[in-house]
C-alpha cells in the first residue's frame, strides 16, 4: 500500500471545449463568405466582367469566355483517365448551354447559402464544382495548394449545418417540429 496522500482538487476551472454558439458563428461566417464568392462569381458571368475596383482594392474574377478557356487549356495539360475526354466531348461541344448552367448554379449556390438555406446541399454543389477545378488543375504543375482553399470550406460546410444561426435553416427547422428541416 502506498502512503502518498490522494493529489488535492484543483481550485481552477475545469477546461472545456470551444463554445459551441461562437463555433456556430464563426461556421455561419464562412458560409456567408463562401456564399459571396459564389455569387459574385456568378455575377461576374452573368454581366460577363473580369475586374472590380473598389477604393484601393483590385481584383479579377473568371467570367464566361475565360471559364472556357480555363477549361480547354487545363484538359489539354491532364493526364488523369477519363477527365480530359469528359470535358473536350461532352462539357465543351455543348459550353453555349453549359456556361449559363454554371453561371446560374454559382448565382443560386451563392444566394443560398448567403441566405442560410438549403445551405447543405447548396454547400455541396459548391464543392462539387471546386473539387472538379481541382481534378483539372490536377496535372497542370500549379501550385500544390491552388484550389484545396476553394473546395475544402464548402466540404466543411456540406459536413456540418452552418446555416441553423443568422440563416433560414435554422428559422425553418424551429418552425417544423414534426418535420425535420434539411438544414
């Protein structure tokens, strides 16, 4: 038997993990700004701009003509199977409709999830699109980390349901007791 007398209780309070309503904020947060950048990418089609210029602050955006040249320049680079004869026979024979699927898909993606709802599977169309950027990019010799910071937050966002606070889901999904809200 050991003589040692049993440790004495800490006096400081016990660690706990992150609060769970700043978690939630901060997840509503990234959705908002996930959601913006859909949707002004969207815009940017839509209108068929490439630069805004605000004050001291300049940036590009990918507009219609150049979506498709990204397309056509990056399949011709890519060595992954089936990718390249995907997008030279099927995406681009028929870019004339599939420019304005995109361009709505990021205009409705965006809104969504600005909007806080549906904004699961708003999420996940999103990621669908980046991660397929991503596969394209795939063999192209860019940098390693060129897309994963456009297709990793909308993953995250498919995975959890970020749009419960300052979004729809989560007013919905208070109004349904008996229904369970696809948030």
């Amino acid at each position: 038997m050991s003589t040692e007398a049993a440790p004495e209780p800490s006096s400081a309070p016990a660690q706990t993990a992150a609060d769970p309503r700043l978690l939630a904020r901060g997840l509503a947060a990234l959705r908002i700004f996930v959601g913006v950048i859909a949707f002004s990418n969207g815009l940017a089609k839509l209108f068929s701009f490439r630069e805004i210029d605000i004050g001291p602050y300049f940036g590009t955006f990918v507009d219609r003509p150049e979506s498709r040249g990204i397309l056509e320049s990056e399949a011709a680079r890519n060595d992954l199977p089936l990718l390249p004869s995907i997008v030279n026979d099927v995406v681009l024979p028929s870019y004339g409709v599939m420019e304005w699927l995109l361009t709505f898909t990021e205009l409705g993606t965006g809104a969504l999830l600005i909007l806080g709802l549906l904004s699961r599977g708003a999420a996940l169309i999103v990621f669908a699109q980046h991660f397929g950027l991503q596969l394209l990019y795939f063999s192209s010799g860019r940098f390693a980390f060129e897309q994963p910071h456009e297709w990793l937050p909308p993953l995250i966002l498919a995975l959890v349901p970020a749009g419960l606070i300052w979004g729809l889901d989560g007013r919905l999904a208070r109004n349904r007791e008996r229904v369970r809200w696809p948030s």
